[in-house]
C-alpha cells in the first residue's frame, strides 16, 4: 500500500515497532529510542519496542501504550498531511486522534472490532477497561475522515456505532501474487515424505486461533490409520508450547510444528502444501468479522483451503469451490475433509487453481492497493 501510494505521487512515512520476527530493513543504531531510514522508496521510523506474541498479555498492553504515546508525538511534530492508523491495537488511532488538533485528516483501517472480540473471547472481563476501550472506539470511529474495515462484519460494526456509510469502505487483505507464484520451488519439513496429504497452518498458536482443533483432527486421523496426512503448524505463538506438549503427550507424529519463517521461504513451504488451514476459535464475532491474511496467502499460491467456521471466509470457499467447510467442534468431519483431499489429487488440483483464480479477479494486491490510495485521496 505504502509503495503504491509513492508510485501515485505521494511521500510516505511508516511508523512502526520492533517485531522480533520481522526485518524493518534498517540497520542503523537507536538514537533516543528510535531510528529512521529509507526502505523501498518509503521513510522508516522503528520505535525500539521489541514485541512479540509469545509476550504476556500486560507486556503487550504496555507496548501497546508506549507505542501510542512515542507516535503522538509525532504526529504532533512531523510534517504530514495525513495520518493512517491501522488497528490492532485499538490504542493505535490515538495518534490519528489527536493529529486533528493540528487540522490534518485522519483515516483509520480497522482490522479487528474492539473491545467486542476480546470481550466474546474473555481475554478482557473488567467492565472498567472494557468500557474505556469501547469509549476509545467510539472516539477514533467519530474523529476520523473516512474508515476501511477488513470484512464485511467489521463495516457493519463500525456503522453500528453511529458512522455514516459513506463514511466507510471495506478494503480486506490481498493477495500477494508476485511472493506466492505458481510453480514456485517448493520445500517440505523433513518430517514429511513427497506422497504424503501436507496441510499447513500458517500464523500466530494462539488464544484467537484455536489450534487444538487441528490437534483433535490429528488425533481422529491416528486412530483410523491414516499415516498419509500430514499437519504442519508454522509460526509462533504464547500457546505453542501447550501444544507441543499436548502432541507430545498423546503422541500425534501426525502433526509437525515449525518455527516462524521470513515471506519469501514461507512461500516455497507454501508452494509445496496441498491444502491450507484457516482455523479459528469457534467464537460467533468471528465468523465476518475477520480479514485473516494467512486465507489470502493461501488463495495466492493456489492452494486449496478447509476452514473449521462459518462465515463469509467458508462463504467464500463455497461460492468458488476452492476448499473445504466444516463445522466447529467437529474433529472427524475435519479428518474427513482430509481424508477427501488425499483421496482426490485431481480434485484438490482443481480446487487449487480456482483459488488463484479468485486471488488474481477479487483480492489482488495490486488493485486493492489502487483503491486503498484512492480512498485515502478522496480524504
């Protein structure tokens, strides 16, 4: 987004933290905190707040404060025209808020609704916070210029405050089709042998995701004999190692975890994969009020995808045959998904070129990006 709105004729400054498992590109030491440099046409600022998702739950509120405190000073300060804050966490619109002090134009991108998915999940109980989040939602939603919300629950939810939908826009994540090419390289974990069925889960082993259904499939496919499936989670997350150890315990060699890897040598794990899994925690605010980037990365590398909830992700997997839909909280419809997958090579190829079909006509990068800068000039 960043490089096409240079492209388009803009400058564009990127403020950001340190994720641990990421590369901002700049190698220079932190002066006071932070560093600045020049990455791909598009001016860094990385604050030195190391963040990671295996942190605990008051180390990332902290980060999250700090960070929202170190960028309202520059929005206070730099000069720009206008801010972008894109959520989580909610504390990130809080810059974009105070920026209007200075007559400039704000448009705030919500990934998730807050604070109704961590109240649905009971990650946040105490009805202080929860009414202090929800206030701040109210007053980013009303302060800013125009809105993206990344599915068609988070558009719904952002009118349902109160905001004009003219106001609003749905932007969801794209597909990447220059990383995720096809016939790319592919490579597999040792573990696995080039006949076996490799389902990949790619991204966060957390609360949100709800992992041990994958873990529950494994177990159903062990106890039929299956040998020729293969799960394999790739990332890193503050549950991982319960779920290792669950693996472990009840000796599912079914399943094979792999740590975290950059984009691009996640794209040749990809490109070997026969079916991708977009697994979540079966809680209701989820079911269209979710964008999960990992769906479209899977989309870009024609891979097919079996989803374990409804909404408009599993609508989608319908309307375009590209996958498989099943229930929550139904292990063996889950292995029986896969057991159809592995059955039907010819099938699954099928499958996997209509979703890159999809990638290339409804969520190619490139074109959302276009009316990602288009939206932002219209404000």
């Amino acid at each position: 987004m960043g490089r096409r709105l240079v492209e388009r004729g803009h400058q564009v400054t990127i403020v950001c933290g340190s994720y641990r498992a990421s590369d901002t590109g700049l190698r220079g030491p932190f002066v006071r905190g932070q560093r600045r440099g020049t990455v791909d046409s598009l001016e860094v600022v990385e604050i030195d707040l190391p963040y990671s998702n295996d942190d605990s739950y008051l180390r990332r509120c902290r980060i999250f404060l700090q960070f929202a405190l170190r960028s309202i000073r520059l929005a206070l300060t730099e000069n720009h025209d206008l801010v972008f804050a894109t959520t989580t966490p909610l504390t990130a619109g809080i810059p974009g808020i105070l920026a209007r002090i200075r007559g400039k134009r704000f448009v705030f991108e919500v990934r998730d609704l807050w604070p109704e998915l961590p109240r649905a999940m009971g990650v946040i109980t105490n009805p202080i916070v929860l009414g202090m989040m929800s206030a701040l939602e109210w007053l980013s939603y009303r302060s800013a210029h125009r809105l993206i919300g990344l599915s068609p629950g988070i558009v719904n939810g952002i009118a349902r405050r109160g905001v004009a939908r003219d106001r609003i826009t749905m932007i969801p994540n794209s597909c990447d089709l220059d990383i995720f090419k096809t016939g790319l390289a592919g490579w597999r974990p040792d573990q696995l042998l080039a006949a076996d069925l490799m389902a990949v889960f790619t991204g966060t082993h957390g609360v949100a995701n709800g992992l041990d259904a994958v873990l529950d499939a494994a177990a159903v496919l062990k106890r039929r004999g299956n040998e020729a499936v293969k799960l394999v989670l790739i990332g890193d997350g503050a549950l991982k190692g319960k779920l290792m150890q669950r693996a472990h315990n009840e000796q599912l060699d079914n399943v094979v975890f792999h740590n975290a890897v950059d984009k691009e040598r996640l794209a040749g794990l990809v490109a070997a994969a026969n079916v991708g899994l977009q697994v979540l925690a079966d809680v209701p605010e989820f079911y269209y009020g979710t964008s999960p980037n990992k769906f479209f990365d899977y989309l870009a590398a024609g891979l097919p995808v079996l989803t374990n909830y409804p909404g408009w992700v599993a609508d989608l997997i319908r309307e375009y045959e590209i996958g498989f839909a099943v229930p929550p909280n139904d292990p063996d419809r889950f292995a029986e998904a896969l057991e159809r997958a592995a059955s039907d090579r010819a099938a699954l190829i099928a499958m996997g070129k209509r979703a890159r079909s999809v990638a290339e006509t409804r969520f190619n990068s490139r074109d959302l990006a276009d009316r990602f800068v288009d939206w932002l000039e219209q404000a």
